[in-house]
C-alpha cells in the first residue's frame, strides 16, 4: 500500500500541474502560511493543555512511575514475608517427635 501511494504520489509530483503549483509563488507563500500557523496553534494548545493539567493538581508523569516502584517493591516484601509464613506455618503442623518421659534418678 505504501509503495503503491509513494508510485502515485512520485507520478503526481512529476507532472506538470505538480511543477505549475510548485512555482506559483502565491500558493507556496499560503502553504507555508498555514503550516506555520499549525505549528504554532499545536504550540498554543499545548501550553493551554499544561496550564490547565497544573490547576487540576495531577500527578507528574514521573510522581507516578516512582510509585509504580515503590508498589513493586512492597508487593515483592508482601510476597516475600508470605513465603515465610506459609514455611513456618508448614513446620508448625508437622508432627513433632513425642519425647520420652526422662528417667528418674535413683534419688527418687
């Protein structure tokens, strides 16, 4: 697909109307007008999207990855101390050894 729009595209700059529009100046003058007119409306919304972002109080994208490993972290110590309670509660319900009675001494 892309080759086949890069054929069409290459066909079309090559023609003559492409070349005509390309050196009429008044056309050129507007597309650089509207092009430079997007790239600062783009930069206008983003300064008015991260004015807007800033009063709303959120998060930074950083703030929110240095909790995403801080979480990390405590979910691995959480699974952690899990494991060792599930090894000593196993040890707890093992059968113990019955001890023997110790033997009285002769003194009894």
């Amino acid at each position: 697909m892309e080759n086949r729009f890069a054929r069409i595209f290459g066909t079309l700059l090559q023609s003559d109307v492409a070349t005509r529009l390309v050196q009429n100046e008044a056309l050129m003058n507007a597309l650089m007008k509207a092009f430079s007119m997007s790239v600062e409306l783009r930069h206008l919304i983003d300064q008015r999207l991260r004015a807007v972002v800033q009063g709303l109080d959120l998060a930074k994208a950083s703030e929110v990855e240095a909790l995403r490993e801080e979480l990390a972290d405590l979910q691995a110590q959480v699974e952690a101390l899990e494991e060792r309670l599930a090894e000593r509660e196993e040890v707890a319900q093992r059968p113990r050894p019955r001890r023997r009675p110790a033997s009285r001494s002769a003194e009894d």
